[in-house]
C-alpha cells in the first residue's frame, strides 16, 4: 500500500459528503476499516470502495423493501375505504361514518 492509497478522516469525510463525526462513527462500529500509520488514523481508498458498495447494495435493498411496504399498506387503505364507504351506502355505521349530536 502506498501513501497516496490512503486517505485522512477529513478527506473522506469529504469525498462522502459527511462530516468528520460521521467517518469516526463508522470507524468506531466498524463499518469502516482504519489503518494506522504514525499514530495517524488512514482509510485506504480500497477500502472506502467496499463500504460505498456494501452501503449502495444495503441502501437498494432497504428502498425495495420501503416500497413493497408502501404498497402494502395503500392497497389497506383503499379496501379500509371501500369497506367504510360500503358500509355507509347501506345505512350501517362504520369507521368513517359521521357521529351527530343533539343538544
């Protein structure tokens, strides 16, 4: 490994678009791997490479997952809605049906 193959904290930090605290956090838990040099804390630019492509494949597969959920719960929604306007067309009374008080 040569030293241009290494990057500070703060120039990942940057070629992330993070701040400094973000690079130290993923450092402590690990999903960054650091390289020590001269009691210097490095990242080799490999290694960046392999979090950036762990991140983007876990990032995909947390949007499909949002969206399969998203989809589920507004096909609900609209059988909540139909069943309450439903209900409401013949005079029973449901969820989106109006209370009226008298006074």
């Amino acid at each position: 490994m040569q030293v241009g193959d290494l990057l500070t904290t703060k120039e990942a930090a940057e070629l992330l678009r993070v701040s400094h605290w973000t690079v130290s956090a993923w450092l402590s838990q690990g999903k960054l791997t650091r390289t020590k040099a001269g009691g210097r804390t490095l990242i080799a630019k490999a290694d960046l490479e392999v979090f950036l492509r762990r991140s983007s494949e876990s990032n995909s597969a947390r949007l499909e997952m949002a969206e399969s959920v998203q989809g589920r719960d507004a096909a609900n929604t609209a059988a909540r809605i139909d069943a309450s306007r439903k209900a409401g067309q013949n005079g029973k009374s449901g969820a989106g049906a109006r209370v009226s008080r008298e006074s």
